[in-house]
C-alpha cells in the first residue's frame, strides 16, 4: 500500500460535508492539503481548524483561471500533486416532463465537465508522481429515487468516465477510481435549496432502514474509502459502493 504521508491531495468541495471529512482524515495521515470551494468563510474556518497542513484557495470548478489557481496552489503548498478528489457537486432535481436546458447543463457542468477539465489539467503533475484522481459518484447509480434524475444522470457519467479515463492513463501510472456513498448527513440538499434542516434530517431518518445495516454513513466512512483507493497500487477503475448496502434494494418481501 502507498504511504501517504507527506503526499499532496487536492480535494474540491472542501469546505463542508465529504470533502471537509476527507481534508481533515487526510491531514491527520500527514498529508499536505488544499481544499477549494467558492465560500470563502468555509473553506478558510476548515483550513483554519485543520492547521498548516491544510491550504484554502477560493474557487469554482466551473471557471477555468480558477481550475487553474487550485492547481498552482496545491503544488504551492504541497510542492507537488499526488492527488485529486474530484468531490464538489450539487444536487440537481427536477420532474421529467419540467426539465429546462439551463438547469441540466448547469447539472452537467458542474458535477461532469468541470471534473474532467480537472482531471485533463492535472495530468501532467499527476503523471510525475505516479497519482490518483479520485471521483465521487453517488448510490444514485444503483437505486433509482423518482425527481432526481438529473444528479442521478450526472453521477453515472462520473462512473462511466472513471472506467474509460483508468483504462487511458493506466500506462502513464496515473490510477483513476470513484467512490458511491450510500445516505450521508451534508448540507448537499440545503444548498440546493431543497428543504429546511429539519426536513433534511427526516429524511436522513427515513431512509435509514433502506440501508442493509438500518443507519445512514458518516462523512469519515466515506473518507476512509477514499483513502483505502488512494493507497491501494493495483486498484484502478473501480467503482467502490460505501453505502451499508443500501444498493442492495433490501427487501423483506
Ligand atoms: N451526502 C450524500 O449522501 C452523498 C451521497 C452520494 C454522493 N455524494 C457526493 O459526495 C460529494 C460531496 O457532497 P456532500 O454530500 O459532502 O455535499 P456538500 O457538503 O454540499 O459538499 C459539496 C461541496 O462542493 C462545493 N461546490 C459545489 N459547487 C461548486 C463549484 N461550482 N465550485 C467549487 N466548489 C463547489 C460546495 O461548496 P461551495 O458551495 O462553497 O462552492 C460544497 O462544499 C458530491 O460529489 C456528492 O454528489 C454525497
């Protein structure tokens, strides 16, 4: 297994749920950190608490000058680029039959384009350290939830594109995989504008028992697997359901 101490990770989205957990398990490993996002005030209070392994640069995943600087940075701070966990994305939902283009291309270009842009721009420091780019999908891609099938689409993009760009750059060393939660506790759905706090939790509540081992995951169970596919040499292309089989569509019919 690749040791990680001392590596340099670069995780989008790091200013608040699995991108938050993944920084600070990272860090705790001894690897140095830049985390991205567009809320200054996050990411900076997560950098902050972390300490100086962890670097805030204030970005959108969209815009290309800001790709740009979250690379530099992460080189800046870590003096290389071993790394990237493609984690930001928003929740995208919307009835078929209501679909509007600008929504499902902003669904797309966010959670889709602008990881592949990512990706494509980091080669070059990823292949001088034999790296890893690391995807999040979603157990949106093993369970069908009515009304979300722009996130639902978006995320079986990021796992097809997992497989093609692992077979692409397996001779360059450079390892591409991609995580599926199953239920996490975030604010994904506040964000979005969803529902209130209090409805966020109800249904965290509701689809506890959906999961084969009745409870939803932890930002740091995610994270662990995260890290198990960063040190794991000989693993590529895979898509790894951390999920307390929730994919498993348990049933007591
Ligand atoms: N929570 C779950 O149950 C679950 C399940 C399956 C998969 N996932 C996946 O896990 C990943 C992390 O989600 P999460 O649940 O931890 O949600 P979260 O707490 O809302 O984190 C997403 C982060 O992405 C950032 N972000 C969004 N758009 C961005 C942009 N254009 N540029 C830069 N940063 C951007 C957000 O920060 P700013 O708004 O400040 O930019 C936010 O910090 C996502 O890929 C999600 O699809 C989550």
């Amino acid at each position: 297994m690749r040791d990680i101490k001392d590596i340099s990770v670069l995780i989008t989205g790091g200013g608040s749920g699995i991108g938050e957990g993944t920084a600070r398990l990272f860090a705790a490993r001894g690897a140095r950190v830049t985390i991205t996002g567009r809320r200054k005030d996050k990411i900076e209070a997560v950098a902050q608490s972390i300490g100086t392994a962890c670097r805030a640069v204030v970005g959108d995943v969209t815009v290309n000058r800001d790709r740009e600087a979250m690379l530099a940075a992460a080189v800046e701070h870590g003096g290389k680029l071993d790394v990237l966990v493609s984690n930001a994305a928003n929740m995208y939902r919307q009835a078929i039959g209501e679909y509007t283009e600008d929504f499902l291309k902003e669904a797309f270009n966010t959670n889709v384009i602008s990881g592949m842009m990512l990706s494509s721009m980091a080669l070059p420091l990823l292949e001088k350290t034999q790296g890893a780019i690391i995807f999040l999908g979603s157990i949106h891609n093993r369970r069908a939830y009515p009304g979300a099938s722009p996130y639902a689409t978006t995320k079986a993009a990021v796992e097809g594109l997992t497989r093609v760009m692992a077979a692409e750059l397996g001779r360059r060393q450079i390892r591409v995989c991609c995580v599926l939660p199953g239920a996490v506790s975030t604010e994904i759905n506040l964000r979005a504008g969803l529902f209130t706090a209090e409805q966020s939790d109800a249904r965290y509540a509701s689809i506890a028992p959906d999961h084969a081992l009745a409870r939803i995951g932890t930002v740091t169970e995610i994270a662990e697997a995260i890290e198990y596919l960063v040190r794991a040499e000989w693993v590529t292309g895979v898509a790894l359901e951390v999920d307390g089989g929730l994919g498993l569509g348990v049933s007591n019919f």
